[in-house]
C-alpha cells in the first residue's frame, strides 16, 4: 500500500474509535450538520455525559458539529462503511433505506405532538429504529424536530393556493415532495449547507422546516414570510453504525443506549424553550408569522394519504399510528 493511502486508512479509522490500552478507553466520533446552539446538538452533547458517567470514562464521545466531518449524506455512508461512529439524520433520509420511514413523513399523520411522542417512544418507534440493521444502521433514539412549516422569501403562504408556482426546498424525500406537490408547490431538493446561497440567488422561494431551525439556520435573514401550517412533525434519529455497536461489549452497549434513551427527554425540554425564543428573535429581526386555517392544508393533502393507506405496508402503519393515544 502506498505511504499517501496508508494515511488515509489510519485515518479514516481514527474517525470512528479512538482506544488506549492503558486505560481501556474507546473514544466513538459523532458528526452531524447542526449548529451546537441548536436543541439537538444539546441533547447529544448530554448523551456524550451520561454516557462517560455512567462508564466512568472508560466509553466518550467526541461531537463534530456543523458538517465539519461532511453533509448528513455523507455522514451516513461514513457510518456504513464503519468510518464514523454516530451521526444524526431527519428521519426523511431513512426512507432511502426502508419505505417504513416515510409513515413518519406523511403530512398531518400526527394529531398533536403528544401522540407523535407516543409514537416514537412506542412499539412502533423501536421497530422502526432496529429495522435498518440490514444497512448496517442500527438506530438508538428519536429526537423531537418539531413541526415543520413554511417559510419563503416575500410571499406568505396563507392557503395551498399561494404555494402555486413557488420553488420550494425538500429534503431528499420521496414523501416530501409528493407533499409539496400535491399542496401545490414546486418541489426543489437542496442540501442544507448550500439552502442559505439558494434562497439568497433566488435559486428557490422558500423552504420549510421549524423554527429551531429557520432560525439557527439563519435562514430568516432572507426569509421574511413563516406560515405556521405545521404539515409534517418529522423527528431526527439518531443512528449508530453496526459494525461500531458490534465491537462494543454488552455492558457498552446497555450503556450506549442508556445515554441515549436519558437523553430524549432533556433534548425535548431544550426542544420547547428554543422555539419560544427561536419565535421571538426572527420576529424582532423583522419575520412576520403568519397562523393560516391548518384544514385547508390538510384537505388539500388528504389524497395523498389515501393513496398511502392503500399499500400493504404503510396501510398498516398508518392505521397502527391513528390507534395509538395522544
């Protein structure tokens, strides 16, 4: 082997696990693409304590915010291949992977935050998370991302019909954009990291997502029109990489997921209070946020979801996901 590929070997290796033979001391590298003031990086960075206390230091994790090891993409094909520990994706980006995540991505399929939360946290939840294993992605947790709306350069969007002939950012999701079409609008898949030079040149109209993240983002020094429509509550996973949850022992792994399980709770707490303050501070910079009539929104995409209750896979989901409580 070449001494430049040799390098790059050793250190492709280093980003997952670092390990002292003195100590014992694994060291797993989580990457992902937010801001650490944003309330899930908080979460994480409170799993990495649980989990050095209650390994008393033998098992840490090092967080590399804001894309600094690659984008979400990227991130994930790093943990299949074994060369990055953990990372977090929105749950749209497992579709690629098992058409059992788009249930999670249909518009209005949760009635209010509290059954979404039910739902993550339930059967259905944890069937989801272990049902990526094949990919070699196991996932540990569900983070809150809240509801997701829309937000665009100078038009508010108060009925579906405003959303007639407007560009509009998605994720790389196959149920993102059929909900943006069948509400009206022009699907248009951007990366995140290059969303703030696309609204800016014009290259979309607007976007959609919550406020934690339209205002971290920074998004609302161009975006001066947010409709509330909350249409999708798409949570974030956080994934671990099998190949990396394999090497570690049972006690490792009962620890792994104990940090993050503890950590669902504190990152929804940290969740609630940065959309108040996320509100606030985009309306002072001059955002005007607009309530539209949700029905509207959600008769306009029911359709949709007719259209999805009829496969035998997400049917059942579906109907699985309406039954349980809020």
């Amino acid at each position: 082997m070449k001494p430049v590929k040799i390098i790059i070997a050793l250190l492709s290796l280093g980003i997952v696990m670092g390990c002292s033979n003195a100590s014992h001391h694994k060291v797993l590298k989580l990457a992902h693409g937010l801001d650490p003031t944003h309330p899930v990086h908080k979460g994480m960075e409170f799993m990495a304590q649980r989990l050095a206390e209650k390994s008393n230091g033998q098992l840490t994790i090092d967080i590399y915010p804001s894309g600094q090891l690659g984008s979400e993409q990227q991130c994930v094909e790093l943990l299949q291949i074994g060369s990055l520990a953990i990372t977090k994706v929105s749950a749209a980006v497992m579709e690629s992977f098992t058409p059992k995540f788009k249930v999670l991505g249909l518009p209005y399929i949760f009635r209010t935050k509290e059954h979404s939360f039910n739902v993550f946290d339930g059967e259905i939840g944890k069937e989801l998370l272990l049902g990526t294993e094949e990919y070699w992605i196991r996932g540990l947790c569900f983070y809150d991302a809240g509801f997701r709306s829309f937000y665009t350069i100078d038009k508010p969007i108060k009925t579906p019909d405003d959303l007639n002939g407007l560009k509009i950012r998605v994720m790389k999701s196959q149920s993102a954009m059929e909900m943006v079409k069948a509400l009206g609008g022009s699907p248009t898949p951007i990366s995140w990291g290059e969303l703030y030079t696309a609204l800016q040149s014009g290259v979309v109209d607007g976007a959609e997502n919550n406020p934690p993240s339209l205002y971290t983002s920074h998004h609302y020094e161009v975006c001066k029109e947010y409709s509330l429509d909350e249409h999708t509550c798409v949570p974030d996973v956080l994934i671990i990489s099998t190949k990396v949850w394999n090497s570690l022992t049972k006690e490792e792994q009962k620890w792994m997921q104990e940090a993050a399980d503890e950590s669902v709770p504190v990152e929804r707490k940290y969740w609630a209070e940065s959309v108040e303050e996320s509100l606030r501070v985009v309306q002072e910079a001059g955002v005007k946020i607009h309530y539209p009539d949700k029905k509207l929104f959600a008769d306009k995409v029911q359709g949709l979801l007719n259209k999805y209750k009829e496969d035998k896979v997400l049917g059942d989901l579906i109907r699985r996901i309406e039954a349980v409580e809020d």
